[in-house]
C-alpha cells in the first residue's frame, strides 16, 4: 500500500533521473505568453513588436517608444497548474530598447504522502502535508536598431529558478538571442533560443530523497543526476501584412521552428526536427482585433498502428481603448483528441497614450 501512494509522487522526481543533455529541458518556457500571440498559434517571430517581444524575439522590443507593461494569466489541467507572466519595457535612447519580465508555473497544494505510513504499516494522516513544484524564469532584454533602420537586434538574459516543495531545487542561466529585418509590407524574424545552451543545476535534499527511494524495491537508490542542459532551437518567421480597403488590415505570418531532436513534428530526422505554425490577425482601426491560427503540427501514431497528422487550432479577439490593450484567446494544449481547451486573457498598457 505504501509503494502505491508514494508512486504518484515519483512522477514529479523521476524526472530529473534523465541524462544531462535533454531533448525537453525548462519545457515551461515554450508555453508562450500574451494571448493576442497564442491566438495566432506563436506565429508572431517577425511581427512581435511591444513589450511582449521580451519573450517572443527580443529584437521587436525596438518599436517600444514608451512604457509599456503586460500582465497574463492562465489556467491549465482543468485549473490545477497555473501560469501568470509579468513584464515591463521602455526605451532607452532613439535606437534601443530595455525590457523585464517575469514567469511562474507552478502547481500548489500537493498531497505529501511519504510519511502517511509508518515502518508498522500503521496510517497518521498527521503526517500529510503540502509543498508545491513551481518553475521561475526572470529576464532581461535588450534591443536596438544596426547598420540601418529596418534591421533590429535583440538579447535575453534568463535566470531560472525551479523548485519541487523541500526536496529539489535548481538555478539556470542561458540566453536568447534575436534578429528582426522590415521590407515594406514585408517582415522576417529569427531566433535562437538557448543559444550557448541552458544549464540548470539542481539541489537535492538527501534526507527527502531517502524518503521515497526505497518506495520500489531496487529502484531510485542513487541521487540523479544534478545537471541538466537545453538544446537550442530555432524559430524563423515571415509575414507579410495586406490592407483591405479603408479600415481594415490582415496580417499573416508563417514560423519555422526547428529542434535539434527527433520529435512528432511534422518534418522530423534523426538529429533534427521542424514544426510549422501560421497565424493572422485581422484589425479595424487598430481598434478591434480578430486572429487565428494552426499550430502544433504532429505525426501522430494511432492505436490500430495507422498514422495521421494532426494540428491545433487556436483563435482569439481583442481591443483597445485608451492605451489600455486587452486579447483573449481559445487555445489547446494538447494536439488531438478530448484535451481541454484553455482561456487566456492578458493586458497590455501603453503609457503613449497619455503623453
């Protein structure tokens, strides 16, 4: 009985029992932020151009001319994890940019269960407490116009921080960099993420861990491992907007986003992978927002062996008044199947308006 209930809170060690070079490493970080960019499934690696850039491509933090703050807030699992994003940007002179922002993903008030049974096999639920596993990513953000006025470069700094309740924690140190180029009614927009690779340490509570090692007989007697690194991987987007009449714009975007991994995606090799993702956004007046896009593009393997390829969905709205910025967004985590769909609201605020 006792293997049974702590069974479930391996889940959450285990992981760190992989090898040091991981295929998916600090996966928190490619959830997203700002739900006008999740209604377009991310495709926002050219356009991105406010203080939401911080996260999307460093490079579009350019075009901020002003202060400029954005909250988010989401809810996933049917509300058991939840998200919450944070930022601020300002210019700094005529060519540049500097931008903050914040992450926390985390799930709270998970059952501690290691101790509910004693070596007598007697239950105290006395001994029940909680902890909660939450991931931190605090960033740092530079951008400014090179060699001409259509060409932007951007640089992030990541500190991360990852904690599981008393019995592990890590810290981790890595850096994005980005690159933004305007052609008339033409963008393009590159990043690579984890560009000298991430690395997390982690810290684990050996008097916690004896815990639980002996919860499967012959299995977890060692620590794992305390170092783990995140490959780098590349987004590349093109977009190109229209405008439709007198009121009206479309803005349409392509991304490329490629990992040095063998995945599901939809163009995938033995040391490599890519997943296409398309949005746009149709606006009124840069008043009224309308977007949608495709994303997540797997090959999936069915039960009966056949194979099929399957995508996610995503739409959103938003609007503006007075500076203020609000979008919210329809969006799937998972790619097929009955996973839920999650609602995303987030705000902008543009301090230009007031001036």
């Amino acid at each position: 009985m006792k293997q049974l209930i702590t069974l479930g809170f391996l889940v959450i060690i285990l992981p760190l029992t992989a090898q040091n070079f991981r295929n998916y490493s600090n996966e928190f970080l490619n959830i997203g932020v700002d739900a006008a960019s999740l209604g377009m499934s991310k495709s926002v690696v050219a356009t991105t151009n406010n203080v939401n850039a911080i996260y999307w491509n460093p490079a579009g933090l350019s075009d901020v001319d002003d202060y400029q703050g954005s909250l988010m807030h989401a809810s996933y699992f049917a509300g058991i994890a939840n998200y919450n994003f944070a930022a601020f940007a300002m210019p700094v002179d005529a060519v540049s940019s500097l931008g903050f922002s914040i992450i926390r993903f985390g799930v709270d008030d998970i059952l501690n269960t290691t101790e509910l049974i004693d070596g007598q096999g007697n239950i105290n639920y006395d001994k029940i407490s909680l902890f909660s596993a939450a991931d931190y990513a605090f960033t740092i953000a530079y951008s400014r116009n090179i060699i001409n006025k259509n060409l932007y470069l951007g640089v992030n700094t990541k500190i991360i921080r990852r904690v599981i309740g008393d019995f592990a924690d890590s810290w981790g140190f890595g850096f994005d960099l980005g690159l933004q180029f305007k052609r008339k009614e033409w963008q393009f927009g590159l990043v690579v993420r984890d560009i000298t690779t991430t690395y997390n340490t982690w810290s684990i509570n050996q008097e916690k861990f004896d815990l639980i090692k002996a919860a499967i007989p012959g299995e977890n007697q060692e620590l794992p491992e305390k170092v783990e690194i995140t490959k780098p991987k590349i987004q590349l987007g093109v977009a190109r907007k229209f405008r439709l009449g007198k009121n009206f714009k479309l803005a349409t975007e392509l991304d490329l986003n490629m990992r040095f991994a063998q995945t599901n995606d939809l163009i995938s090799a033995k040391n490599f992978s890519i997943e296409p993702t398309f949005g746009l956004q149709l606006d009124y007046s840069n008043f009224v927002f309308l977007r949608a896009g495709i994303g997540n593009i797997q090959n999936t393997t069915e039960f009966d062996d056949t194979s099929s390829i399957t995508f996610q969905p995503n739409i959103g709205l938003g609007f503006v008044y007075k500076g203020i910025q609000i979008d919210y967004a329809l969006t799937n985590i998972g790619s097929v199947g009955n996973a839920l769909f999650s609602n995303i609201f987030s705000i902008k605020f543009d301090y230009a308006f007031y001036r």
